[in-house]
C-alpha cells in the first residue's frame, strides 16, 4: 500500500511525514506517521486555526546515549510517546539507531552510539517508552545508513561478520527486547542490492533470524523497484506514488509479484492499522503536558552532558563567580538540534546566556550587545536555509581580540567560550576548518581570552553546543573546563546552568570516540564512499518514482574494509591514541570501585557479577560503571576489548555505596563465524574490565569457558559479492 503521494490521501495532521490510504467501506481508517527522534515534527500552526501544535524539542539521540541511562531514556520516550499520542500521530519515525561508523556523518546527531550493545539498549529502552503510550515507532534506517553523500546509491559492501556484530546487532537487540512495531528499511545498498528490496535483509534476517514480527515502511522514496520491494518483504512503500501503484499492478498482471506476497505485506499492514490509535477511535485532545514534558527534556539533557575537562576546581562555579562574559555566536544562539527530518518545531530555546540569567548570573551586557548585533546582521544576509530540509548557512565567529578579552577579564569573574557545529540529513560533514577543526578565529578567541582571564587568575570554561565529534586534542589544554553539551533540545541553556553551577553534578560519559585526528579515524580513508564512473554502475540513473531531484544520487560504493575494528574496537586493538576516549566523562565528585565477585570462575551458561560503588568524594553523584571483556582468538580473531554492560547508579551521596549487578550469556561472548553462520563462543579464558571508562579499568576478574558453544545459527544472508580484505589485529 502507498502513503501519502497521492491526491486522495488526507492531509490529517498538518506536517506529519505521511499517511496510508483510508478504505471506508473495509473500515480501514488512514494512519499518520511522522518524525522524529529528537521529538515529534509536525507543523506548529495550522491554516483558519488558532491553536498552536509545538513539541518538546528533546535533546539529540548522541547526548540522551550520553546518559547510559536506559531508565531515564525510557522517561524521555514515554514523554515523546504522549505527544505522538496527543497530537493525533500513530506511528513516530524513530529512534535513528544507525552506527557512528565516521565522526563526520551528518546525521549522528540523530543516532546513539559508535556500540552496538549502547545503540541497541538505549533504543529498546526508547521504543518501549513511547510505545508505552499506545503509539508505534520505526527503528530507523535499517541497515547500514552511516553516510548522507549519495545516501539513495551508495553501496555499502561489507562482510557478514562486519554485518551481524556491529551494524545489525543494535537492531536485533530492539526487536528482540522491544517488538518496535515499524522497521524503516534504509536508502542504501547493501552488497550490490537496496536494503528495501534486500530479501536477506527483511525476511531471513529479520523475520526468520530474528523473529520480528511487524512491519517494514521503505524511507521516503527509497529504493527502485517497487516489485522486488513487495517480494523482499518491504511491506509499505513511503510516501508512496503513483508509478509505484502501477508497477506493482503490472507487476501482479504480470505474476512479477506474487498475491500471495501481496497478501503477506497487506496483512501486516493491516496489523499495524488494528493497533493503531486511529483504528481504535482514541479522541486524542491536542493538547499533551508540554510543560511536564519540559522538565523531563532539561533533567536528560542535564543527564547526558560529558564533563571532559575540570582542572583548578573550575567547575562547579562558585557562588561568588557571578559576572560572566560569554563568547562564541553558540552562546546567544543557541543550538537546540540538528537538521532535516530530526529536527522539531519547539515553541521557544532556552539560549546559554538566558540559562545562566535565570540561574541568577550576570551576562556581560556590552558582550551581549556586541553579539547580538553581530548575528542579526551576519542572519539578514543568510538565506533562511541552504535548501530542501538542510539548516542554514553556518555564521562565521565573531573576531574577538586581545583588547575586548582584556577589558571583559577585568569586570567579569569567569568567561564561557562555547563552540557551536550543526549538521543534518542529506549531507555530511567536512574534515576542514569549521567543522571537525576550530576555525582561526575560533582558536585566536580561546588564546586571547585564555591569557586574558588567566593573567588575571581567573577561569576559562569551554561549552561544546556539537550534534558530534570535532577535534580537541590541539587546544584542550588551555581553558580550565570543557563541558560537552551537545545539541541538548529546547531547554539547553538551562540545562548547561544546572552543571555550571553544580545543581547537577555531571554524570554523562561518552559512547563515541574523539580521536586524536581525523586521519586516526580507520573509515577517514573511504567514507563517505567513492562515486563509481558510469561504466561500473549496472543499473544507470535509479528510478525513484517521482521523487525530489536532490534525492538523484550518485551510484557510489564504500567498501567497509576495517571490518569490525570501528570506534573503540579499533583504538584498543592497534592502541592508537585518542583524545578522549569510548565510556569517559568526569564528576564533579569521585567513585571507588572494589569486591568484585563472579557467580563462578567456571562459565556454565550465564555469569552474575557484582561489584560495589562508593562516592567516595564530596558532592553527591552518579556513576556510570562499564562492564568490558576480552575473549580469546581462538577460532576468529576479536577486539582487545567490548563492551558487555553497563549500570548507571543512583544518585549517591558521599560515603554512600551501591552495588552493580550484571548477566552475562553466551551471547554476549559469542562471535559471529562466517564459516560456519553461526555466533559461537571460543573455550578458554575470558578477561572482565569494569571500567569508569574503556580506558580507566577499576576491577578486573576472569572465568574459564570450558567448551566451545554454538550458540545460534543464522541464515546464510547478506554475503559480499566481492572478497573484503577486512582488517585483522
Ligand atoms: C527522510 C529520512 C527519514 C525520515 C523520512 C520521513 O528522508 O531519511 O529518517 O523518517 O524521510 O521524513
């Protein structure tokens, strides 16, 4: 069945992404869908109504993955899910869970983690809260979307090893943990076929591997072939056109596509409608607890901040620090979120300098003019947006010098830099200058204001407002603090005062790498892909129904040769050096970590460990405890470490101790074994880390494995046309 592209489908909540046909005389009511991960987007206003339709804008997928708290993530979905329920949408297109392959992926803003074991548990935790509120989501974009250039061509080669362990294990984990009632099928190719008409992918894969049970949506004018989309199991085509409809009908004249597969795909569908609000009649008011939903948005933005850097008790500031000079367009402009189709139209943003002013700080006013007046006019002379759903044109900083930085030194008590990066969907980031590297601009402020306030003896706080990962091994040394705030949603300013004043005691630590340089980064020498010259493209120009010309891609092919050894897996196993590294973060206070105990030294089908946690410093806090370990190579390599768990504790006071509890399965020490397509765990000595991060071990205990075990055999799906050289340690 097709969405919204047609005449006849009704536009029934204005801005939502699409809709499916009605049929009254089946009784078959339209459903809505709409994005997205950092909230429900939907038009704010509406034609001959009064009324307003804002969402909570939500903080950014990488920041709430930040928390590593799945409780909290669920409070955050439950929230999403009300709105969704409210506003007359039945189906919410998220979580984004795709794998930060590559820092400079214009969409990680969206997704959660370079980890499958975070992506897949901060996701399930996501799905269940807003499905909790009787509405669906899609887990999005399955599989392997991790680039924007040429986003509807590019072919993703990878083995299935590569596959099975990083880039589907986050996806088989919701569905196997919380039954999303949508999978979005992704733009991409996967080993020479598109996801949407992959029928390894959406049927052995999915259905018969891992037992899903719901429906498969196509992203908005995925794909080429509307038959082999019907027969790989691709249930619904979105938005959906005319050409598809009378391809699909040739198709069935023709015994291309089969009744029986109609039936298949027709009858989830209408699955999907049975538990649809919609179907069930719900009189939704339009009306959700926007202002509930605003205090659960700033405590997980608050929750998922990373203190990276804290030196001479910079932070929490103190009391008496009240006259600040904030630097950095990011700091008066403020910004909530990423681009595209995650983006959220939110009644108002709460800017930094606004959240230090309701915190009782004061804002340097001649600063603040000085800004202020500079984005206005570097604003009028920008087009509103570079163009179909991308952001607008970035604002170069404004030049601070040494005598602005001497001036603000001597009236004000501390000065805040923030660093500002956006990006979106349908196109990706750039290693250069003002991007993944600070501009000279930006590097000449923090000097100049970094001599200025230290001259003084004052401090220098750095407030990092990025959807991902930018380079900071060159200057992490001058300021006295860096706070990573990612794109934290509406509430942001408030959020970055809660920490800068110690309200809350930052416990966010990171589920991606920053690396040293890009060139560090083992995906930096392919991504986003190569454009093939016409002569190697089998197929020429993709058909697309009809759909925007921007989505006319180039065919492309990025062949993912580092294998599994991505993110942390990676810098481990050929010990490359990082600037910041997988699982860190700092607290304002301190954990001791002792009396780890394993249920047995002998693993016999499932191992309990505990270990206790004691804040054994002076505020109270909570910490994130990181449970790696390192398997033996026996029958395949593996990385030097994976992580296996993680438990976030309770807000601690000082003194006071917790003890952390983990399973683990023989899933979870099982590698995926091309050979033979099965997930098998090697017979001998397991090492377990617990960790404050990858690097930082606290505890370390091992268990023998006696046997090999075989633990689960998949279909033979998804292989490589091609031989990969894949990385090896
Ligand atoms: C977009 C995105 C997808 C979104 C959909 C509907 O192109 O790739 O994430 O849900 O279209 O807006």
């Amino acid at each position: 069945m097709e969405g919204l592209f047609n005449p006849d489908a009704k536009d029934l909540v204005a801005g939502a992404a699409g809709s499916t046909y009605a049929i009254p005389r089946l009784g078959i009511p339209s459903i809505v869908v709409a994005d997205g991960p950092a909230g429900l987007r939907i038009s704010p206003t509406r034609k001959n109504d009064n009324n307003t339709y804002y969402c909570t804008a939500f903080p950014v997928a990488t920041l709430l993955a930040s928390t590593w708290d799945t409780e909290l993530i669920g409070n955050v979905g439950k929230a999403m899910g009300n709105e969704v329920h409210e506003y007359g949408v039945d189906v919410l297109l998220g979580p984004g869970m795709n794998i930060q392959r590559n820092p400079l992926c214009g969409r990680n803003f969206e997704y959660y983690s370079e980890d499958p074991l975070v992506t897949g548990k901060i996701a399930s935790a996501m799905v269940n809260g807003v499905e909790s509120e009787g509405v669906g989501t899609s887990i999005k974009h399955y599989a392997a979307n991790n680039a924007e250039t040429n986003r509807m061509a590019l072919n993703v080669i990878a083995g299935t090893r590569t596959l099975r362990e990083i880039y589907l294990r986050g996806f088989e984990r919701v569905v196997k943990h919380a039954q999303p009632w949508t999978v979005m099928s992704s733009y991409n190719l996967i080993n020479g076929t598109y996801a949407s008409q992959n029928y390894d992918l959406l049927t052995k894969v999915l259905r018969d591997d891992w037992g899903f049970s719901g429906m498969v949506m196509t992203d908005w004018f995925g794909g080429k072939d509307p038959v082999a989309q019907v027969a790989a199991g691709n249930d619904l085509l979105m938005p959906g056109t005319p050409n598809q409809t009378k391809a699909i009908l040739e198709g069935v004249k023709s015994g291309k596509v089969t009744v029986k597969d109609l039936d298949r795909n027709v009858t989830r569908i209408l699955n999907l409608i049975l538990q649809s609000p919609k179907f069930k009649g719900y009189k939704y008011s339009n009306k959700p607890d926007l202002k509930a939903h605003t205090l659960v948005a700033r405590q997980a933005a608050s929750e998922g901040m990373v203190l990276l850097r804290n030196v001479n008790s910079a932070l929490p500031l103190p009391a008496e620090a009240k006259k600040v000079a904030a630097f950095g367009n990011s700091s008066y402009d403020i910004i909530t979120g990423g681009t595209g189709s995650g983006d959220v139209n939110e009644a108002y943003s709460v800017s930094l300098v606004e959240g230090l002013q309701n915190a009782g700080f004061t804002i340097n006013e001649n600063l603040n003019a000085l800004y202020s007046a500079y984005l206005k006019t570097a604003k009028e002379g920008k087009k509103k947006s570079r163009g179909f759903m991308m952001g607008s044109e970035p604002i170069a900083e404004f030049t601070i010098n040494s005598d602005i930085a001497g001036s603000m030194a001597n009236i004000s008590d501390v000065a805040l830099i923030t660093i500002g990066r956006n990006s979106g969907e349908g196109y990706d980031r750039s290693p250069g200058e003002g991007d993944f590297q600070l501009t000279a601009v930006e590097k000449e402020t923090m000097k100049v204001v970094a001599d200025a306030f230290h001259a003084k003896g004052k401090k220098v706080v750095v407030i990092l407002n990025v959807g991902g990962v930018i380079e900071t091994a060159s200057w992490k040394d001058i300021p006295d603090a860096i706070l990573l705030s990612w794109q934290a949603g509406q509430e942001s300013g408030n959020s970055i005062a809660d920490i800068l004043t110690g309200k809350v005691n930052p416990s966010g630590k990171l589920a991606c790498t920053f690396p040293v340089r890009y060139e560090d980064v083992p995906s930096s020498k392919d991504f986003p892909g190569k454009v093939l010259a016409v002569t190697e493209v089998k197929d020429k120009k993709p058909e697309n129904g009809g759909m925007p010309s921007f989505m006319n891609p180039k065919p492309a092919e990025d062949v993912y040769s580092e294998g599994i050894y991505e993110g942390y897996r990676y810098y481990s196993t050929f010990n490359v050096p990082v600037s910041y590294e997988f699982g860190f973060g700092m607290s304002y206070t301190s954990f001791e970590y002792s009396n780890l105990k394993l249920s047995s030294p002998k693993f016999s089908g499932k191992m309990t460990l505990t270990a206790d946690v004691r804040n054994s410093g002076k505020s109270e806090g909570k910490e994130v405890v990181e449970l790696y370990i390192t398997a033996p190579a026996k029958s395949i390599d593996k990385p030097a470490i994976e992580l296996k768990g993680f438990a976030k504790t309770r807000l601690l006071k000082p003194g006071e101790t917790q003890s952390v509890v983990f399973e683990v399965t023989k899933d979870d020490l099982a590698s995926f074994i091309p050979g033979i397509s099965a997930w098998k765990a090697d017979s001998g000595s397991y090492t377990v880390k617990l960790g404050s991060s990858s690097k930082e071990i606290r505890l370390t205990g091992s268990f023998i494995l006696a046997s090999d075990i075989t633990v689960k055999k998949e279909s033979q799906s998804l292989l490589p046309q091609v031989k990969i050289n894949e990385l090896k340690p």
